[in-house]
C-alpha cells in the first residue's frame, strides 16, 4: 500500500510540474501568489533552514530534516532511498565542493492538507573547484511533511534542465 501511494504522490507532482510548464510555454503570463503567505513563508524558512545545513555541512541537521522514508528522485542518478546513502553521498560529493543558490522569487508553495507541502523552486549551485562556471538554473521538487510539530523532507525530486 505504501508503495503505491508513493507513486500517486509522485506521478501527482508530475502532473503538476508538467501542467505549470505547458501553462508557462503557453504564451500566458503567469504569476505565482500563495494562498497563505504565512504557510508560504513557513516553507520558505524550512527551505533556508535545510541549505543552510547543506551548504555548511550539518550533516546532523540534515539528518534531521530528511525523513527515514526519505526518497529522492534525480534525473541523473536515479532513486536513493537510503537516508543513509544519501548522507554518506552529500558529504562526500557536496561538502566543501559545492554551494546551492536559491533562484530569488522562484519558490512556490502548495499546502497539502493533513500532511504538509509541496516546494517548486528554481537553485543553481556553485561548483569552487571550477569557480568561472555558474551553473544554469535546475528545477526542483520537495514534499514537506509536518509530523508532531516538525517539518521533514519526505520527497525530492531533482531535475537538472540540460546542464
């Protein structure tokens, strides 16, 4: 049963994710406005909190942070379930290598009764061993599940669009 809301959830942010692109290519002017700007920020505080600990490398922050049913989706590598292949993989590919900056105003935020929130936002990330080369904008995907007065990160989805 778990599995298969798993992939409801998931093909659910697919289907999301693919009708605000074609909107967007559509010629329609979009604009995002949240329905909270209390939740909205609450989101975008959780978002700083977590990059904070992934750009200085509180490995036990974002241990916290990660749900143990954690599932992380990425276009290049595919599905990691382990948080603790996660973590192992973060500190050894991103801790002093890598720095994640948020695309200012590209956050989106969609609240998910009785469970938590969903985050669409654009970031790039800033490789310091080949400092000339910014990246372009990826997109990517985080459900937030708020859980006894806590907020972790349940699902990722990791897009990296044409770098």
């Amino acid at each position: 049963m778990k599995k298969i809301t798993s992939l409801t959830l998931l093909a659910l942010l697919i289907s999301l994710f693919t009708s605000l692109t074609a909107f967007a290519q559509s010629g329609d002017t979009y604009v995002y406005k949240p329905k909270s700007q209390e939740f909205y920020n609450t989101i975008v505080h959780m978002d700083s909190v977590y990059f904070n600990a992934y750009n200085s490398c509180d490995m036990d922050k974002q241990a916290a942070i990660y749900a143990d049913s954690i599932e992380f989706y990425h276009d290049g590598g595919g599905l990691e379930t382990s948080k603790k292949a996660l973590l192992s993989a973060i500190k050894a590919n991103i801790c002093g290598k890598v720095t994640r900056v948020l695309v200012k105003g590209s956050i989106e935020v969609y609240e998910i009764p009785n469970f938590g929130a969903v985050e669409i936002a654009l970031h790039r990330f800033i490789n310091h061993a080949e400092h000339d080369a910014l990246s372009k904008p990826d997109r990517f995907i985080i459900v937030w599940r708020h859980k006894n007065n806590q907020w972790q990160i349940t699902r990722v989805i990791s897009l990296h669009m044409g770098n």
